[in-house]
C-alpha cells in the first residue's frame, strides 16, 4: 500500500474504504481472541490493533516494514502506555527477536500482501518466535467456498481492487490454502471463523511441541 503508506494519516481512512467498514469489528475480535501476556502484532500499520491489545494490559510489540506508519503510531500511542515499536519486514523477525518471545502473534490483512514463498517463511519465523503452545491468530482474505460464492466474492472484489491500485499501485491477492500453510508450519487449528460470504477467516492456531513438529 504505498501511497497509502507514504501518507500515513490516510492509512485509517483508506483501509476502512477497502474493507467496506469491517475493519474495526475485525480488529476487536482477534483483540478479544487474543490470550498474551507477551504479544507481537506483525503488520501493526498505524497501531490500531496493537492499542486495543495494550488496553486488554498485554505487553505489545508492534511490527511493520513502514517507518511512516510506525511513526504515526507512536504519535497514537497515549501516556503512560508503554509500547515497543519495530521496523521489519515479515520474513526479518528472527534478525530482530530471540526464540520462544512471544506467547501471541497476530496478523491481520497481511499475508494477503504477501507472496506465496513469503507468506511460508513469515509462518515459519511465527513458529520460531513462539513459546511452546504459543497462539497464532491470523485475519485475512480467502478464496470463498464454492463457485457461486466465489462469483460473488470476485463481483465485489474488483471494483475494490480497482480503488486499491489506484491508491497504492499495488495490489492484494487472497491466501489460498492458509489452513494448509498453517499444518505444514506446524501449528495445530484450534479455531476458524469466517464472514456470510465465506472469504474472509479469523484463524487460530497453537504452536506444537517440538516433539510433534521435525523443524521450526
């Protein structure tokens, strides 16, 4: 999203166009999902989540690859709250964090920006930084279903991602297979739950003791 991202106090609006409204809605239910004490908000963008997690009196890291973003969340940031802030990209976290970090990693409406051998090695690194049992929740577009349904999802997406590369010249495309990505970065699916339509899941997956998984 570059120009959005280039001009950071478009951010929220923007993003609230593209998601016809849902955004908010969606950051409050991973907030509420969200278990801690110890979490990382992986493409926290302007903060917004990241606050709502801070308020729950969580410890919150907050991760993404635009210094203009995380400037403009520092700004957000209210007294007294104590934030960590850090520049990286997705497929950088384990240049940046120690193993066994974090108890929750979240991510909401980025491995659709992501692609597909990067969307495997940011799974792979979420794994690495995870305690034993370590949740992972993860918000973003998928192929709908069924045909009809997916018909249906492409009649609605275009029009957005028209708008979307108008505004970034860039684009989005949905995660296929993310329950799939998922198992084979070996986390195990405790929770799933999805828009009318179908293409849009909530994930919740729980990092396997190393006696289950043969890599990290």
């Amino acid at each position: 999203m570059r120009i959005l991202e280039s001009a950071a106090r478009r951010y929220d609006a923007g993003i609230r166009l593209l998601s016809l409204g849902h955004i908010d809605s969606v950051y409050n239910r991973v907030a509420q999902l969200a278990r801690g004490p110890e979490v990382l908000d992986l493409g926290c963008g302007t903060g917004n989540l990241t606050m709502r997690l801070a308020a729950r009196g969580f410890r919150v890291t907050g991760v993404d690859l635009s210094p203009e973003m995380l400037d403009l969340a520092r700004r957000k940031t209210p007294p007294g709250v104590a934030m960590c802030w850090v520049q990286a990209g997705a497929v950088e976290l384990i240049d940046h964090f120690q193993p066994a970090s974090f108890d929750t990693i979240i991510s909401v409406l980025l491995f659709s920006e992501l692609s597909e051998a990067e969307q495997v090695e940011a799974l792979r690194q979420c794994g690495r930084l995870l305690r034993v049992g370590g949740q992972l929740i993860v918000a973003d577009e998928v192929p709908a279903p069924t045909f009809a349904r997916r018909i249906l999802q492409n009649l609605v997406r275009l029009p957005l991602a028209g708008i979307t590369y108008a505004l970034t010249q860039t684009s989005t495309s949905v995660v296929r297979e993310l329950e799939k990505k998922l198992i084979a970065a070996h986390f195990r699916l405790i929770w799933r739950e999805s828009n009318h339509l179908g293409d849009f899941v909530i994930l919740e997956a729980a990092k396997q003791e190393a006696r289950d998984a043969t890599t990290c």
